[in-house]
C-alpha cells in the first residue's frame, strides 16, 4: 500500500508498506479521506512543538471498515467511519480520572506518533464511530470540529455571550461554528481578509482586522468597553494569547487551543485583577466525537464550507507545498487516499 511520510521540514514524499494484518480487538479501515491539520503543517514546516522525523502526518480522516471480528461495539464491514486518534495510556491520573484527552503520555497519530496517511490502517475497534449515514468527505472533518467544539465546551460558551476568536483557520473556523450554534455573539480577529471573511459566513457578527485595525479600539466598541465574555485562543502565538487576556471582560473566560514552541512574557497580575478563569484545552472525548456526528447529521452546519481543495494521494507534496505556499487561498486541503 501507499504512504505519505515527511522525512524531514519541507519535504513530502510518497512510499510503499506492506498493508496492515488483522490483529485481536482491531479493525482493517481502508482510509478515504484525510484532512491536512495545522499540526500537520507545522510537522512540515519545522515549527510543531511535538514534531519529531521521519512521521506519517494524518489524523483526521474517514475510512471503510474492511475487515473486523464480531465485536460488541456494533462496527462491522462496510461501515463508513471516523475514529479518535488520541491514544492514551489508560494508567495515568489523567486517565483514571476519565480525562483520557489530556493523558500524560498522550500519543496523537500524525503528531507523536505515524499517522493515519496511508491507504490501511489497523484501528481498535473501540475508538471507530459509526458515521450514521454521513458521507465520507465530511465525516473526515469530525475530527477537526472536535477540537474547536471540545474548547468552547470547556468554556461554557452559552446562549447570549459575545464571544471572540483570535485566529481563523479551521480551528478557529469551526470555533465560530460552534459557538453560534450555542446562540452566542461570535466575532472574529484574524490578518487574512479571505479567512475573515469565511468566518462572517459562518455566522460571525463581526470581525477585527488585527494588522489594519486597532485591535484593544475594536474590542471596547464592540463590547461597549465591557470585554469579551469568552476569548478563544486559535492561532497558537505568544501576541494572539496577549489579545485574548486582554480583550476578555473582568470575570471572563479564556481557552487556549493554539499549540506554540512560543514563549509569553506578560503581566500575569491581570489574571488575577480580572479574575478571569483560564481553560487549556486539547485533543476531544468521544462524547465530542459522537455528539457532532448527530449534529452535523441534523443539518444544522456544514462542515464543508471549510473545505477548498481536494488532491489526490500522488500529489500529496503539492498538498502541502500549496498549502504553505499561498495559505489565504487555503484553507483546508483534504487528501483522498483512496
């Protein structure tokens, strides 16, 4: 079978392995689609904090089922899925706590360990969920949707509050997306017009053009100088964070997304002055998995929009060549493995 692998920053190169064997508790997914994560990007750029080389990118995707035992999780061949590709431990304090998303030893595919970008995969049948119906180019956008959604669960974005994101990628794009469908007032702070204006047809209210505009003016005319009742943090760099702890209203709430190798001097007191509570949030829980299926099932959203290309697996250079090369103009490849 074919591969995709990043031998080293700035290089892509497609390969051949032997295909995967069935082994106990797992399921033979012939992946369809894969979706090209920042993290990705970062891997091939240099820039990931938890990149390491050679790595087979990849770990938002869709599959086939192709071969599984009987099994009680109802998954059976045939079936088009998604899966969670955060392995954890099972033994750590964050796992025993229930909080396998944040497990010490966290392992995601495509960051810490190979990736799902390769035409067979061997998956435990445990984490594969049944995509109920959902073709298969959106059920690879699962996954990212997860991320954003798990971070506006976790600052209990609710009916009513005026909310911002600071950075419109796809992270960023799908924050948007669920914060509006939790009934909030969504604005959006990015650089790229063509991003921030992806995010105004999502449903955003408004946005604030960081590089041309103001950015503290936008935020106390927006709010009537009361702050942002939640700041979501998408962009993963130190200034996008300091604009987050200072858009935020006295008693606001604040989730980190972003991942940086980055570091922040700040006047951390304003933590304390504000009150405000501070959320890091990472990877999903199948929870999160599960209850986006059903609603993007619903029709509620279109997960999509976000897509703007779709290569094949032979140009998977040109996927992430293009990609870094002319980023306004991209906003997530998708690569169709099979």
């Amino acid at each position: 079978m074919k591969y995709i692998v990043i031998p080293e920053p700035g290089k892509v190169e497609v390969k051949e392995m032997d295909k995967p064997l069935l082994q106990p508790g797992e399921a033979i997914l012939k992946v369809l689609y894969g979706g090209i994560c920042g993290s990705d990007m970062g891997t091939y750029k240099g820039t990931f904090l938890y990149a390491s080389y050679p790595r087979i990118p990849g770990h938002e995707f869709s599959a086939e089922v192709v071969e599984v035992a009987d099994n009680d999780y109802g998954i059976k061949p045939g079936m088009i899925v998604t899966a969670n590709p955060y392995f954890n431990c099972g033994k750590c304090y964050s796992c025993r706590r229930g909080f396998v998303n944040c497990c010490t030893s966290n392992q995601t595919l495509g960051a810490q360990r190979d990736g799902i970008f390769r035409q067979y995969y061997s998956m435990p049948i445990e984490r594969i969920y049944d995509g109920k119906g959902l073709d298969a180019l959106t059920l690879s956008m699962i996954e990212p949707f997860c991320i954003s959604y798990h971070s506006v669960q976790r600052t209990a974005v609710k009916q009513g509050d005026k909310v911002l994101v600071v950075g419109a990628g796809p992270i960023g794009l799908f924050a948007v997306m669920a914060a509006v469908l939790k009934g909030a007032e969504v604005y959006v702070s990015d650089v790229m017009q063509s991003r921030l204006d992806k995010a105004l047809s999502l449903g955003a209210k408004g946005i604030i053009r960081t590089d041309k505009e103001d950015f503290a003016e936008c935020v106390k005319s927006i709010t009537n100088g009361d702050g942002f009742d939640v700041c979501i943090e998408c962009a993963g760099l130190p200034q996008t964070f300091q604009n987050c702890i200072d858009a935020a209203a006295y008693r606001g709430r604040v989730g980190l997304v972003g991942v940086s190798k980055q570091k922040l001097d700040f006047a951390f007191t304003q933590i304390q002055t504000k009150e405000l509570d501070i959320f890091g949030s990472r990877n999903a829980l199948k929870k999160d998995f599960v209850e986006l299926i059903d609603l993007v099932r619903s029709g509620k959203c279109d997960v999509k929009k976000i897509i703007t290309d779709v290569y094949e697996l032979e140009n998977a250079e040109n996927a992430f060549k293009e990609m870094r090369d002319d980023p306004s103009n991209r906003l997530k490849s998708v690569i169709k493995i099979n």
